[in-house]
C-alpha cells in the first residue's frame, strides 16, 4: 500500500503541475492525499482512510460522489453514444437536457448554448452580449461592468470581470478593460449607489454586468443581501443594459433555492450554470439566454455566433446533466436542505464568538469564516486549518485566511455533524 502511494506521488511530484497551487512549496512539502474511490460525502485514500469532503470537489458533487443513477447514467450513455458534435447534428442527450434545464431556469430563460466548463459558460456569455449590442444597433455597448471580488473564471474574458486582484494582476496587460463596482458584500447602499451612477453616467457604452448572484464563492464566500439583485435587476432594466447571472457556483440549490436569483425573484438575460450541473462527474456547462438575444442572431449569416468547443453538448454530459435533474425530483433534495443549513448557520455563528475569527456567516449550505490577521488569498491562516481538518479526516481547502463548508447537498446528517465538529476543533486550536 505504502509502496505503492509513495509511487504515484513520486510520478506527481515529477509531472503534475497543480492548479492554484505554489509549485516550489508543493514540492518540497509533505505528501498531497492520494484519493483512490469516492462514495457519498467522502473521499478514500490510500491507506484507506476517509475523510468527509467539505467542499464537495470544488464545489460540484452536489449529490455526493458515484450516486449510482448518474454513475448507470453515464454508463448506460457510453455504451451508445459517448460523443458527436453538435455541428448540425442533434442527439437525444442534448436536446432532452435542454429541455430540462430551460424548465427550471427562471421564466423567459430558454435558449441553451452547450460549453463544457464555469469559464467558458461565462466567456461565451461575454461574447453574446459583446456581439449582440454589435449587431442590435447599439455597437458602442462594449463595456462589461462586474464588482469586486468577483470570481468568473480562468478565460481572458472571465478573467478581466474578476475582481480578485492576485489572480488578475498577471493578465493585466491583456485583458479587456472592465469596470469592477464596489461589491454589496461590503457595503449594499455604497454598491447600489455606485452602479447607479456608473449607469447614469456611461449606460451607452455598457454591454452587460456581470454577477455571481448572492455568494461571491472563490472570492473568499463573500455573501450579500438579495436586495442588491433586485436593484441591479431595475436599474440595468431602467438603462436597458444586460444582467448576466453567473450560478456556476451558487446554482443548484447551493444557497437553499434551485438558483440564488429566485431568491431575489429576479430573471436575468443570462444565466450560466456549471460544477454541480452534471453532479460533479464530466466538465459540462450551459449558457441560457432570453427570446430576445436569441432573435438578435437571427437573420444572414454574418449576424451568427461564430463560437463553439469541440466537446459543447457531449453526450455523457448531457445524459448525466439529465439525470441530476431527475435525482433532485425523485429524492427531494431542495426538501432536505434548511435542515442541514441550521445545523451549518449554527456551527458558524459559534465560531464568530472566537477570538481569532474575524468575521463568520452562511446562507444556505455555504459557511463560512474569517480568520483574524490579513485577507487575501495568499495567506497561509487557512492551510493550518486545512492540515488540523485532515488528520481528523475531512478535507476543508481553504482560500487564503477564509475557512469554508459547502458540502455536497444531500450529506448525510451525521457527515455533516462529523464536518462540523472537525471543523470547529482545527478553528479552535488554530484560532481559539
Ligand atoms: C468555478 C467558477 C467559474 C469557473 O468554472 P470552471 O469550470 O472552473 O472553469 C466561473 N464562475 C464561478 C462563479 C465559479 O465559481
């Protein structure tokens, strides 16, 4: 066993380039998890040992690992069709998955582009909009508006519209100009007020905005009030500029509703859904978009949307995607979820009171805190938590000082109150 793990983290250390991740201290650090099966809420390792995944796989295991409908889902797709494009061809998956996806977007939503991740959902959504306002007699509309501290991914497009200053300093001298708003988690009149007048001053010249609606996720689970949708939603309306809704994390229930803007009783232009869309098992994502858009590419072929990926559509994403939607009827899942996020809103509001936490919240199935000291996410704070959590056997990556839970949907209630417990004991000792 031993052997065995110590060889493939050899093969790791030797050609594995990490994601988000400080290669030198990778390298020269202690051994990364080897995750050999996943079932449920946890993930098993080498030796055998479990531990419960408290952020769900980055965010996409919303029904837990190998739930056995999307694993026959997927198995049962493969053995018909595993891909064709969609280059003037259809196949039962997509079309049957567009269907399903377009009834549970907020009414007016019902044109699917197919892509297969977050940052490509959102970068399609950009070039929509860019390409719409371009074609729809409004062709100075080329400023995208988004807030700060947002996260919209790795594309050039979706990394000029993120507000995280570390991840997007490297690119600066590459990507489209943005204006990053003051974000309502921080202040809700400030926000309100600086979209208005941005809106007021400059609305010829804005395509869209762009939000994460409710959570702002890898910007360090930054939650805000509803109230700043509804205003964004009128006063975008008012000047008749876009809004485009990035539920790439907050979809699916994560925030307690199906999607974080009927919370806020919203529809957006756009919507972009990813992660936990296909349960967390294939990359595959969807772009929805009104009648409106829609029609604006309507017409000669130069009034196209020239932009496609090769895997857009896949059939054992889609088949699986389809899935997840049935599961989510048949097991209720939105049923079970105030019931897990009380025992997480409770948890949190606990920790608050610690000395070394500077700022503790939730909202729905997200948690989150602050540990005290500096923010950003190249700060350490977190990762002590995370080493404290995993040999107690569950996994918490942090983002930089901010510790978080966003379990799968559906965990079990003892999972959850094991994540808790061992999340509570590594703040403590880290923060007490
Ligand atoms: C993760 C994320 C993305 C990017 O998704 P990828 O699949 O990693 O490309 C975009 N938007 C939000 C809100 C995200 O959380």
């Amino acid at each position: 066993m031993a052997d065995r793990r110590n060889h493939l983290i050899a093969l790791d250390k030797r050609y594995v380039w990490h994601p988000y991740t400080p290669m030198q201290d990778y390298l020269r650090g202690g051994d990364p998890l080897v995750i050999e099966r996943a079932e449920g809420s946890r993930l098993f390792d080498a030796d055998g040992k479990s531990y419960v995944d408290g952020n769900a796989s980055w965010w996409t295991a919303l029904l837990g690992h190998n739930h056995p409908r999307l694993v026959r889902a997927l198995r049962e797709q493969a053995e018909r069709l595993c891909h064709t494009s969609l280059a003037g061809v259809t196949h039962e998956p997509a079309a049957r998955f567009a269907e399903a996806i377009a009834e549970r977007c907020p009414a007016g939503l019902h044109h699917v582009f197919f892509t297969d991740n977050g940052s490509t959902a959102v970068e399609s959504a950009v070039k929509l909009c860019a390409q719409y306002w371009q074609q729809n007699g409004r062709p100075r509309r080329t400023r995208f508006l988004s807030l700060e501290g947002a996260f919209h991914g790795e594309t050039l497009g979706a990394t000029a519209l993120g507000g995280v200053e570390a991840f997007r300093r490297p690119f600066a001298a590459l990507t489209m100009p943005v204006t990053h708003l003051p974000s309502p988690a921080q202040d809700l009149d400030r926000a309100l007020t600086a979209l208005s007048t941005v809106l007021a001053e400059g609305a010829d010249e804005i395509a869209a905005l762009v939000v994460e609606p409710l959570v702002q996720g890898a910007g360090g689970m930054r939650i805000y009030d509803a109230e700043y949708l509804r205003g964004a939603r009128a006063l975008t309306a008012q000047h008749d500029v876009l809004l485009v809704a990035d539920e790439v994390f907050t979809g699916y229930g994560r925030t307690g509703t199906f999607w974080a803007c009927e919370r806020a009783g919203i529809t957006p232009d756009v919507l972009c859904s990813a992660k936990g869309l296909s349960g967390g098992l294939l990359p595959f994502a969807v772009t929805v978009t009104t009648d409106r858009i829609f029609e604006g590419f309507l017409g000669g072929p130069e009034r196209a949307f020239y932009y496609g990926h090769t895997f857009c559509g896949n059939p054992l994403g889609a088949a699986v995607s389809r899935e997840v939607l049935a599961v989510y009827d048949d097991e209720r899942v939105l049923d079970g979820l105030p019931e897990r996020a009380e025992r997480i809103r409770r948890t949190f509001e606990e920790l608050a009171s610690l000395g070394g936490v500077a700022d503790a919240r939730s909202l729905g199935m997200v948690g989150a805190l602050d540990l005290a000291g500096e923010s950003g996410y190249l700060e350490r704070g977190g990762w002590e938590v995370y080493e404290r959590a995993r040999a107690r056997g569950a996994y918490l990556r942090p983002l930089g000082n901010v510790v978080y839970v966003v379990p799968p949907l559906n965990i079990p209630l003892e999972d959850l109150d094991e994540l808790l417990a061992i999340l509570s004991d590594s703040v403590r000792e880290v923060a007490g």
